[in-house]
C-alpha cells in the first residue's frame, strides 16, 4: 500500500507566510508531507512551472439565498459551488438568512436542506440576524453560537432587515460573551431613504442614481458609528464589502490603535465604478449593488488598503441575480433603482481577477494573496489551520494555479447559472488548473470530477473575542465606571 493517495510534484509552493519548492503528500484526505523525494503515489500530479496554493475561503456569498424583496438568488448550492471550485475556491460560507418574524434555528435548518445534496465543496454557514427578539437573544442565538454558527451578519440599513443601535449593542454583547463574530453592512439607511426619496420625485429613476442614493458619507458615517458601538461593548467587528474610503480610514485607524476591527472588499470595488451603472438603457442595473461601486479615486485607496494594513479579507460578495425577470427586474422590465435587484455575480473570478491585477500589476506579493483570498477569512471564522493553508494535518484544499494562463472573462466560460458577468471581455493571467479539496480532484482539464452533495458541513468553535488588547482598559472596564459590572 502506499504512503500517500496523491502526491503533488515540482510545483512552487506558497502560503501567507512562505513561498518554497516542495513536493505535496496527501492521504485520507489531509496534507501528511511537505518535501522532496516522497516516493510514489496511487496518483501524481505533475505541477512543474505551477503555483500550488491553499484552495480560496469565500467568506462572504450569498447562494439560494431569498432577498428582503422575496428574490431567490440565481445560484443553488450546486451551481454556486461548482462556480467557486473552478475559480479556486475550496470552501464558502454562504448565510442562514433570518428574515422578520423567523425562527433561526428554522432557517439553520432550511439552509442545511438545501446545500447538504448539492455542494461539491465543504461550506459553513454565517447567521443574518434581522429580528433580535428576547428567544433569539436569549435562546436560539447562544444555543446556535454552542453548535458552531459561530459568526453573523447585521445590517445597517434595508427596512426589512435593519438593526438599530440598542439591537446592535445587544448583539455585540453577546458576540462578545458567548465567542461570535459580528459582521455589519455598515450603511446610514436614513441617508439613503432621504436621498432616494428626494431622486425619485425629482423622476431621477435610471440604474446610475442607485450610486447617488447610497452616497460616501452613508457608508463613511455608520462604519465609523459600527466601530464606535463595538468599541462601547467591547467587541470585535467585521465590517463587509468596504468600498469607500472614509470608511476605510476608520479601520485602519483603529486597527492602528490595536483595536480587533477587520475590514472586507470585494472585486466590485476595485474593477468597477461608478460610471458603470450609467450604461444605455437598463444595462446599469447589471452593476447595482450596495454599497456601489465608486470612482477611481476610491478604487486606488481601496487597492491601497489590501496591502496597508485596512482589509484582512477578500471576498467576493457573490449575490448573482439574473439580467431578467427572476432577478435584476422581478418589479417590472423598466424598474426605478430602489427596485432593482442589489448584487453582482463574482464567486469564480474574485480570485483569478486579484492574482491577475494584483500580482500580475505588482500590487501584491503571492504571500498577501493568500492570505487575502484563504488563510485571513479561515483564521477569523474559526476554520484555522483545518483550511486556509498548506501545512501538515491541513486538510489538503488546494488550487493549482497555471500563472501564465490568459483567459478573456465571459459569461461563456463561467460556471455559475448567471446570464452575464459584470467583468464582460477582461483578460486576465493566471488561473487555477487543478482543484482539490480534503484531497479529492474537483476541477481537472476545465471539467468537475465530483458528484454533487460530496462538499461538508463545516461546525467551528467558539472564542471569546475582545476588541481591546489585553493591557488596555475597555469603554466599560470597572476601572471607568465606578466599579459598575457592564460587560
């Protein structure tokens, strides 16, 4: 018998730390040996002239997801997964979307049912909590945090899945408490209500005034008020999908104080503007997302903030709705803005187009990439060190990258059930060749090598996350209050 089920040789190997020439042992599924000279396999894999890299965690997808308007996203677990393992990626976590009046546990479960048949690669799964009541505080929420639905998203703005601030703290609390991470969509809905509303009796309605209604100062002002409330309770706090820099500058500012704010982007915003949604006809409402893109000004200090320090994560906020009437036009074929369906497809390119543009450009060494694109988002979602890396005992989730592969970007080539892509006729260099993941070949010569439903659930664990470094005193520590207990 063998001493690996596959080896792969003569690649190069990177990591977000360390760039070197090895040889890839794997068995029963996890990485048992880095080196040269491993001997024989039941299968090798030449990778000569390749990049062998940990396989891609997109940490921010949104797949058979129904939105606050009652649209289902174009991608099912299949198709979503599918689309992500071409492109790189090795495990997604996607969302359980509580909705007013629902159960989270109802939607935990509703989740599970409709990936555990389909996904091709391993998923966990995020909370969206969008009606904090006393069962879910008290109950449902801690109770799911103890099963391993150890991160969740709220939201800023939307009317039909908006937090307020007092909600907020109380979610920071017991994100702190009980070991959770919080991920906010930082964005003033009352900015936004108020701009809209003055565009649209105005007849300002076509795709480009989505971008006036959701302004900077929207974006800039509840990420820095998000920051200020999770300072207060002491708690970490990822903000998502950062497109503006103000917004960015409150981050990195924090994060220069040693306070645990993180910070996401996504290729929207560095591939796209503003200008885009002012295409002919309805053509802009292709790019409608939120925040939206900005101008090239924000895009070069969003670039700026993938190497400064501002964003651990990369990920590609994936939320594919058809250019028809089972997505961006569910209103009507001529809707206004407000009722356009928000999000842009990106589940395969977010990688190809960051190694393209960043490393191709010189904006980035491979070690960032990495740890942009896997090894950050598995390490702040509690995935670390079983994904995200090469490294022994790893589970072997590996994308072996051919850098000097140039592809021009079209719906043609992708694999998810989208009928365009935002990054129509771009060339990029460089693309994954072979895809594994817990050592199964899932892409090869440009066709899938699984069946559907071989992806796992992914269960984490809890860790106490404080915002405030150990040494420093907390908004409430007692040592602020008098003595009072607050936290």
């Amino acid at each position: 018998m063998s001493t690996y089920d596959l080896i792969i040789r003569g690649g190069t190997v990177a990591t977000a730390g360390d760039t070197f020439e090895a040889d890839v042992g794997i068995k029963d599924g996890r990485i048992t040996a880095l080196g040269r000279d491993l001997g024989e396999a039941e299968q090798m894999i030449d990778a000569k002239g390749m990049l062998v890299l940990p396989g891609g965690v997109d940490a921010h997808c949104h797949i058979e997801q129904e939105s606050s308007t009652k649209i289902m996203t174009a991608d099912d677990f299949y198709s979503g997964s599918v689309s992500a393992a071409f492109g790189g990626t090795t495990t997604i976590v996607p969302f359980a979307a509580q909705h007013k009046g629902q159960s989270l546990r109802a939607v935990v479960q509703e989740a599970h049912e409709r990936a555990g048949a389909k996904a091709v690669i391993d998923y966990a799964f995020h909370l969206i909590v969008s009606d904090p009541t006393e069962q879910v505080l008290g109950q449902e929420l801690p109770g799911l945090i103890k099963d391993g639905y150890t991160s969740f998203k709220v939201y800023m703005t939307y009317d039909a899945l908006k937090i307020d601030d007092r909600q907020m703290l109380d979610i920071l609390s017991l994100a702190r408490t009980e070991g959770a991470m919080t991920m906010v969509h930082a964005e003033n809905n009352d900015v936004i209500s108020w701009l809209s509303e003055r565009l649209l009796s105005r007849g300002y309605t076509e795709p480009k005034y989505h971008a006036v209604s959701h302004a900077p100062i929207a974006e800039r002002e509840a990420s820095r008020r998000a920051i200020d409330l999770a300072t207060l309770a002491d708690a970490q706090l990822l903000i998502v999908h950062v497109s503006e820099p103000g917004a960015a500058k409150a981050i990195l500012e924090a994060r220069n104080q040693g306070l645990e704010i993180y910070g996401e982007t996504c290729p929207q915003y560095l591939f796209l503007t503003a200008g885009d949604l002012d295409r002919d006809g309805m053509e802009g409402a292709k790019f409608c997302c939120s925040p939206p893109p900005r101008d090239k000004q924000a895009q070069e200090a969003i670039w700026r903030g993938l190497t400064n320090g501002t964003f651990q994560v990369f990920s590609s906020d994936h939320a594919p709705y058809r250019y028809d009437s089972s997505g961006k036009f569910k209103a009507g074929p001529n809707p206004t803005f407000k009722k356009i369906a928000n999000g842009v497809p990106g589940v395969e390119v977010r990688m190809p187009l960051l190694f393209s543009e960043g490393i191709g450009a010189g904006r980035l060494d491979i070690n960032r990439f990495v740890a942009l694109t896997a090894t950050n988002p598995a390490k702040i979602y509690g995935l670390y060190p079983r994904k995200g890396t090469i490294a022994v005992g790893a589970d072997a989730d590996i994308a072996i990258w051919d850098p000097d592969w140039e592809r021009t970007l079209s719906i043609d080539i992708l694999h998810d059930n989208m009928d365009y892509t935002p990054y129509e006729g771009r060339t990029v260099k460089g693309w994954p060749r072979t895809v594994l993941s817990r050592g199964r070949v899932v892409v090869a010569d440009e066709e899938l090598q699984v069946e559907r439903g071989s992806g796992e659930f992914l269960e984490r664990q809890p860790e106490i996350r404080r915002l405030t470094p150990q040494g420093q005193q907390a908004e409430l520590d007692p040592g602020r209050t008098f003595g009072a207990d607050l936290m």
